[in-house]
C-alpha cells in the first residue's frame, strides 16, 4: 500500500479502532491529504489542535517509517508511550537509552519493525545513524516544532539546521512540518531553510475563542501579590501560574502556600525526581495549581487546564501564545491572564543583554582562539578567557555557546573547545557578528511588541492575529477584557478644549484632523501628530489608534 492508494474509508477505520476518535477536528484532513499527497507540507496550528494526529493517522497505515523530529526528549518519550499504549510501534532514539537499550533499538529500526521512530535533531547529524536509517522505506519525515529551524523564530535550534541535509541523505521523503506559532517571516524562512520554496502551506489559524485574555495592571510587586490569590480564590479547576525567573518561582509558590493553596513549584534546577512527582501529580488531577517558569509545560497534553496565569511579562508573544494556549484544550471556557507590571520587561532585557554578546567580545574570543592554535588542540574556557582581554567569564561562554552555532569551534568534552575555521578574514567575522545583531534587534522587537499587547486597550485577539499576519473580517473577538468593556481614552484631548503645548506651538487636534480618514489607518503607517511628533501605527480598529511615538511610548488615541 502507498500512500497514494490509502483510503479515507480505511483510515476512518483506524481513526475510530486504534485512536479511538470518531471525526478529525477542524484542518486535521486538510493536513493529511496533503501528506498523502506526497506534498512537502507546513501546518501552522493552534496548540492543542491535534498536530500529532496529522502524522500517527497516516503513518499507521503506511507501510514504511515515519521518522519524527522532536527537540525535546520528554516530549518524545510521552508521544512513544501513547503510541505504544494504543498497539503502534513506536521508538526513540535519544540519550536516556542505556548502550543496551539503544543496540536493541537500532537494530528493530533496521529491519523494519518499527512503524514511528522519534529522534532529536542531533542524532539525525550522526552519519553512520543515518546510512543505518537508509536501509528503511522513509513514508513521512516529520519535524515537530518547525519554527525551531528558523534563524528568526523565537525558540532558534542551531541544530535543526542540520536536518535539510539529513533529508537529503535519506532520499527526500515527504516532509511534514509542525507548528503552533510562526510569523509570515519564519514561515519564509523555514521553506528557505528546507530548500523547499514551494512548500504546501495550511495555516489553520491560531485564534481560539474559548479562550478568554486578560491583562490585569499591576503597578507594583505588592499589586500583584495580591491580585494572583484573589484570581486563583475566583477561578475553578486546574491551572498554571507562570514566572520568569526560578527566584520568583519560589517566592511565589511560598506566597500561595502561606494563603493554604494547594501548589507546587517546577523549574529547570529541581531534581528529576520531584519535577517527575509534581508533573504526574498535576496531570492525574491530585495538584490544582502548578508555579512554573518555561521548564513546564511543552508536550504536556491535559485537556481540562482551566487557567494560565502569567505573573510576569513574557519575552515575545510566541511564547505567551504557547503558554496560555496550554489552558482549555477539551474546547471548554479557559481565562488567560497576565499581570502587567512595566518593570516586569526589564527581566527579559537582562535575558536579551545575556543571550547576545557585544560584536566586540565576538571578535576578541576570536582571536583570543587564535593566539592559542586553538585549532591544534583543545582549550578550557577558562584558559580562553585569560587571552580574551577585559571578557567577562559568563561572556566568554555565550559567545562559545554562539561559536558552536555558527560551527566555528567543537565542544570535544565538556568546558573543553577547539577551533574549527582558521584564518577568517575581517569581513568574515563582522558577517557573522552581524547575524547576530540581527537575531538580537529581532528579539528585542518581539519584546516591544509583547509590551504593546499587554498595553493597547484594542482588541487582544485581533493584537494576535494581526502579530501573526492572519486576517479575519472582525475588530473585536467578544472574548477578551477589551471587547468586554468600552475603549480607555489614554490620549486624544477633545477637540473643544485644545491644550497648547508649553513653547507655544499649535493646539492638538483631534486625531481626524491630523491624520486624515481614521478609517484608513493600518499598522505600520507612519504619522505625525502635534506635541508627540512622529509615530507609527502599531494597531487600529474601528474604534481607536494605537500609535508607538520615536520614543517608544506607546499612546492610545479616540477615534
């Protein structure tokens, strides 16, 4: 059986025996038509859509392997035993194998006895793992997480990059790529990256209407401290409070726990054993309210969250989108909430300022390498910093961190590093130190763009959908706090009552009379408006502007 003879009868059948599902939800037989199509295809789906289904439906039916990329091994290990609870054969191939484990495996792979293999990017950069994946018929190369392999995504993968080459080596089988959260610019890229420009495209939409947003303002530490137990005392069911840093997690889950609220703490330093303990706690119903940075949360599939909580501001909304959509999966009413304090936006500029080095540092680690013939044999950081003049220790390890992107050095052993291109010219290094700076202005206007969320007063769907380059014919979604109560006039003085600036110039006007027909606004638009000056338009409706001043103030005005 090909993938051109496989029935919809026939997989109908599987749907309902093996998945236990009587219909596809919405875009889900779009995807798989598609794929069996031998389409190379790109799906751009809300989280909790069911992109995972889109793949096991029709790799089930399939005769050869489908191989799954995914970068994270927890998330792999859940998709395996799902798979394997329903009778599929399923396996990964990761570093949680034991040597034993891993022989018996590869060997089930290269006979054919394994319908779905699950593998992290790394290893598919392995050659002799993929001269072994060759004697396999490949049905579907899947890549979870696609926006990943994007150099301007939010959650950029160096080795993701990699993979083109690893399809490639395989024969260029069918690719189907999975996402939750891409720009029009990352969907671009990520064909560009794939060598694969002609890529089907299903872009199910991310809007999600039984989720409800909300942004609480929270001026000061104390106003969210008391805002979050009031919210958690109004909202039933199971939820996630989100925090940026592990102090705040701490601090936090203390606060609750003073109040007698059931929580638990998870982040990146707990042990396994106790991230392991709250996880399957929370996901068997036993824990109502989880505190979490960014450790928690992906591929976990409980479909009754019924609130995410952000207590601090995020760094893009990518990454606000996957988080809050992680509430109402089962298509029940779920509130999404963040507590808005400003100085909440410092935290992810120290989280920029520590990811990108200064161009300078690059350049010195460089030569620093250099001096040391770096390229003759291993060095230590430590030993690299003493020759990097006036380079902080911590610098000299993200620059390392972004060498190894960029495939300058290899990490031989851990802290242990060697030079790998030798003799760069001038412009060569200022080419790859301006990557760099790209990626960082980048990030920097996902976070400018997140504070506009968390500060118009137009609709936060819309902010969303329009942040995401998807057009819907509405202004206002009826299911967020804006759309639920009349538009805050932040700005635009009434035109019987103008205010004359301090030096005399003219009085303001309303913004009709500045600008022309309101109704003609869109984003990105540049104005001028007098007192304020120059701006541009980050968002509009029917009801109000919202314009972003030189400055990067952000002010509302009245329609």
């Amino acid at each position: 059986m090909t993938a051109e003879t496989v029935q919809f009868s026939t997989l109908r059948r599987t749907l309902r025996h093996t998945f236990g599902f009587r219909a596809l939800r919405e875009g889900q037989e779009e995807v798989i038509r598609s794929v069996l199509a031998g389409k190379d295809t790109l799906v751009i789906m809300p989280t909790g859509a069911g992109k995972s289904l889109c793949y096991q439906l029709p790799g089930a039916e399939l005769p050869g392997t489908t191989i799954i990329v995914s970068p994270l091994i927890s998330l792999m290990k859940d998709q395996v035993d799902k798979l394997r609870e329903l009778g599929v054969n399923a396996v990964q191939v990761n570093s949680t194998l034991s040597r034993g484990e891993e022989i018996e495996v590869l060997a089930e792979i290269q006979k054919e006895q394994r319908d779905f293999v699950f593998v992290t990017p790394e290893r598919l950069a392995q050659p002799e793992f993929l001269e072994m994946l060759k004697t396999n018929l490949i049905d579907i190369f899947v890549i979870d997480e696609a926006h990943c392999i994007s150099q301007w995504g939010h959650d950029f993968r160096p080795s993701y990059l990699r993979l083109r080459t690893a399809i490639e080596a395989l024969g260029n089988p069918r690719i189907l790529a999975l996402t939750a959260t891409a720009t029009p610019e990352v969907v671009d890229d990520i064909r560009h990256q794939l060598g694969r420009e002609e890529m089907e495209i299903i872009d199910i939409g991310v809007f999600r209407e039984s989720l409800r947003l909300e942004v609480i303002p929270a001026p000061r530490e104390e106003s969210k401290r008391e805002a979050l137990p009031r919210l958690l005392g109004e909202m039933g069911g199971a939820g996630i409070v989100y925090v940026s840093t592990i102090k705040d997690c701490e601090e936090v889950t203390e606060h609750l726990r003073s109040l007698g609220f059931d929580v638990a703490r998870y982040h990146g330093r707990l042990g396994a054993r106790e991230r392991k303990r709250t996880q399957d706690r929370f996901m068997a119903g036993d824990l109502r309210v989880i505190v979490a940075t960014n450790a928690f949360g992906m591929g976990i599939d409980k479909p009754d969250i019924r609130f995410v909580v952000h207590y601090n501001l995020p760094g893009s909304l990518e990454s606000y989108y996957q988080e809050a959509g992680r509430a109402g999966r089962d298509g029940e009413p779920a509130r999404c909430v963040l507590l808005y304090q400003p100085e909440d936006k410092n935290t992810q500029v120290f989280f920029l300022n520590g990811r990108y080095p200064k161009r300078e540092h690059f350049l010195e680690i460089y030569r620093a390498l250099a001096r040391l013939r770096a390229d003759e044999q291993e060095f230590a950081a430590g030993e690299i910093q003493k020759r990097a003049s006036g380079v902080a220790k911590a610098k000299v390890s993200v620059v390392l961190a972004l060498m190894k992107d960029l495939e300058m050095v290899a990490e031989t052993s851990p802290g242990e590093y060697r030079l790998l291109r030798t003799g760069l010219s001038a412009a060569e290094l200022d080419a790859m130190a301006d990557l760099y700076e790209k990626r960082a202005e980048a990030d920097r206007d996902r976070l400018r763009r997140m504070v506009l969320y968390a500060q118009t007063a137009l609709c936060r769907w819309k902010a969303i959908l329009d942040y995401f380059g998807e057009e819907v014919d509405w202004d206002r979604c009826g299911h967020c706090d804006n759309c639920e109560k009349p538009i805050r006039e932040l700005a635009a003085p009434p035109a019987e009552k103008p205010v004359r600036p301090p030096n005399g110039a003219a009085a303001v006007l309303p913004l009709a009379a500045i600008v022309g027909d309101p109704a003609a606004l869109k984003p990105g638009d540049a104005v001028t408006l007098p007192i304020f000056g120059a701006g541009e338009v980050r968002a509009a409706d029917a009801h109000s502007v919202l314009i972003e001043l030189a400055g990067g103030e952000v002010r509302e005005f009245r329609r």
